[in-house]
C-alpha cells in the first residue's frame, strides 16, 4: 500500500507539470497571437517618417592633415653637431638655421681650393704674357721677310732696268727673279705658321680655361658645403622630426631633420574597404576638423588594403580651421553616389545600417505592428530603406523592447 501512494503522487506531478507548460504556451500564443494587445500612451513615444526621394550618398571615413610639401634635411659633409638651435614643434621660415655641424678639415679644404685657383688665375695670366711674346716674334719674322721681299724685287727691278740696256748679264736677272720667289715663298709659310701658333694657343688657353672652371666648381661645392653646415629649414613650416643630438657626428647624407609646411595641408582618410571602390578620383570631400568644415577633393586612391582600410588623400580646396595642423586627427564624408529614387528614414538609437531588424510602423487604426524592415547604407544621419516600408510610413523610435514579443500595440492617449 505504501509504494501504490508513492505512484500515485508522482502522476499527481506530472499531471501539475504538463498543466503548468500547456497554461505558459496558451499565454505565449495569446500575446502573439494580438487577442492581448498592450497599450501605450502616445504622448510618450517618437515617430520617423519614411521618406522618398533624391539621396547623396558619402563614406565616412577618418584619418588625420599631413603637410602637402615636406624636407629631409641631410648632413652636407661629415662633421659634428655643434649646435641645436630648434626643436620639433616650432615654427621656422626658409631661412631658419635648425643646426651647426662643425668640421675643420672642411674649411682647410675650401682655403686650400681659393689658393689653388688664385694660382691657376695668376699662371693663366703668365701664360698669357708668353703667347703675346710668341706672337710678336713670330710678327717680327713676317716684317723681315717682307722687308727681304722688298729688297729682291728692288733688285730685280734694277737687274731688269740695266737688262734692257744692255749693261747686265742675264743671269744676274734671274738670280734677282729667284730671289724675289724665295722669299715670297718664305713669308707664305711663316704666315701659315703664324696662324698655326694662334689656333694652338687658343686651344691652349682654353685648356687653362677648363681647369680654372673646374677648379671654381670644386670651391663652389666646397663652400656649399660649409654654408650648409648651417643646416636651414629651407621651407616655411614646422619641425616635425630631429634625428641627431648634440654632439653627436654625422656622415656624408645622413638625415637629420624633417620639416613640413603647416599652411599647406592635405589630408590622408582611411576608407572602409567595401566602400573604397565606390569612390572616385576627384571625389568631393567634407572634412570635420571640430572647429569647423574644410571642403576638398580625393586625388589618390591606393590599391593595398590595411586592417580592412584603403588609404585615400585629399587635396584641400577651402581656407583652413584655426586648429589645423599636420597630425590633426579629422573625420570626413566622401561623396560616392546619387540614389535618384531612395527610401529613407532619419537614424536614430538602434536602427543599424546593412540590417535586417523588426520595427513597429504606425498605421490610420491606432495601432502599431511590428515589421521586419531592411536597411542599406547609412549617409550623413539618414538610413536607407531597402525593403519593408513604404513612403510616409511611421516608425517608432522610442525604446519599445519590454514589447517586443507583441506583434502590435495599441497606442492611445
């Protein structure tokens, strides 16, 4: 009898049991089924309304300003720093001397150059003493040729005048005839000669000329060298970056300093990669940089995507924000397209773009019903619609998850 008691309790409880699930699914339905519909006081809700119509699309994108135009400064000789004058973060001119470098074998070298070529210029000048003295022997020769030029023909004249007289021997003519043609000769040659010896010392000076060139260009680097020791800025901007410390020496090139423009900026934005092929070169650009607006276009898009990120550059077209400067961290809106004929609704808390979520959407009876609704892109605060609205349908905005296993509610005041 104590066991038959035992059995019977344990199918009493089961019984409850069953009763307990059947009577929890009857209200699950019931609530879903609408035969139980919640009111809520519309007074405390908020509405959107879905709009049709012409929708710009932009990508969203972040990044920071970067100075349009910057300089590597390089060491211009091997030498030591000698003085550090700026630091990164000021403001410097093109003329602004950032550095001294220090190196004395450099000024021994450029002084050692200036005498060399002082010499070259003095030889030149000497050289150019002994040409002249050249010439004018060689001028001297030329008169007495045509000096004995004048002899002979005088003589042949004679030779000839006493000839037709009867008085000379013909071959005193024509020793006097021989003559006159030697010596004619002679000068043709010594004229050629004349003419050989300038055109050689043309080429002779020119071949001074050539070394003292070269001897003006070695100083001209030499002393480029030692004024670039004062290591200048060489554009208006900022220092950005100093890679030696005092005291330290330094190699032929290597770097030393960076300086950027802090005036002319672009900017570099960071773009998600689904949206990157949708943008074009010359793109309009808005950019945020928190004390205001700075339009601009993209003018380079790079093909290697980072962390799912393409990085794109924007050149900027509009005056600057007070607070621009290179490192500046910005956001932007990069236009990508004109949806001529979009759904859309106002964004607010909740509502994600490229999802599929369930919404309350008002109708004319007083009541709201939840729709599964699909959302595309969102574009400056304004969420696209891809399916389950239609123009001027409301949308409740307010907070309703407490309600969210009714399939409608009643909204009442």
């Amino acid at each position: 009898m104590k066991i038959e008691l035992t059995k019977n309790r344990y199918k009493r409880q089961k019984w409850l049991i069953a009763a307990a699930l059947a009577t929890g699914v009857a209200c699950a339905a019931y609530g879903l089924t609408g035969t139980g519909i919640p009111d809520i006081d519309i007074d405390n809700l908020t509405f959107a309304t879905v709009q049709q119509g012409e929708l710009n699309l932009y990508a969203e994108a972040y990044g920071e300003f970067y100075s349009a135009k910057e300089r590597l400064l390089t060491a211009p000789a091997q030498g030591k720093v000698a003085e550090v004058l700026i630091r990164p973060g000021a403001k410097v001119t093109q003329d602004t001397v950032i550095l001294r470098l220090s190196n004395p074998k450099l000024e021994q070298e450029l002084n050692q150059a200036k005498g060399l070529l002082a010499q070259q210029q003095a030889q030149k000048a000497a050289f150019e003493f002994e040409q002249q003295n050249q010439r004018l022997n060689y001028r001297g020769s030329i008169a007495d040729i045509e000096a004995a030029i004048e002899e002979a023909e005088l003589e042949l004249s004679v030779n000839q005048d006493l000839m037709s007289r009867g008085v000379a021997a013909k071959i005193e003519l024509q020793r006097a005839k021989l003559a006159v043609k030697q010596q004619k000769k002679r000068l043709v040659f010594e004229q050629e000669k004349y003419q050989q010896l300038q055109e050689m010392q043309l080429f002779q000076l020119k071949q001074r000329d050539i070394e003292i060139q070269q001897q003006q260009a070695n100083i001209q680097v030499l002393t480029a060298q030692y004024e670039n020791m004062q290591v200048r800025a060489g554009i208006s901007g900022s220092v950005q970056a100093l890679e030696v410390e005092l005291g330290q020496s330094v190699q032929l090139g290597q770097s030393l300093a960076k300086v950027g423009s802090d005036q002319e900026l672009i900017a570099r934005l960071r773009i998600p990669q689904r949206l990157a092929d949708q943008i074009d070169l010359n793109a309009p650009v808005s950019i945020d940089t928190q004390k205001g607006q700075v339009s601009g276009h993209i003018t380079r898009i790079e093909t290697l995507v980072s962390n799912g990120v393409v990085l794109a550059e924007a050149v900027l077209d509009s005056a600057l924000t007070s607070n621009a400067r290179p490192a500046l961290p910005v956001t932007a809106s990069i236009f990508m397209k004109t949806a001529p004929d979009a759904l859309y609704i106002k964004q607010f808390s909740g509502m994600r773009p490229h999802s599929t979520q369930q919404v309350f959407v008002r109708d004319e009876s007083g009541l709201a019903r939840q729709k599964e609704v699909t959302f595309g892109e969102l574009s400056q605060g304004k969420l696209m619609v891809k399916s389950g609205l239609e123009q001027k349908d409301e949308i409740i905005t307010s907070n309703l998850e407490a309600f969210a296993q009714y399939a409608e509610i009643s909204l009442v005041r």
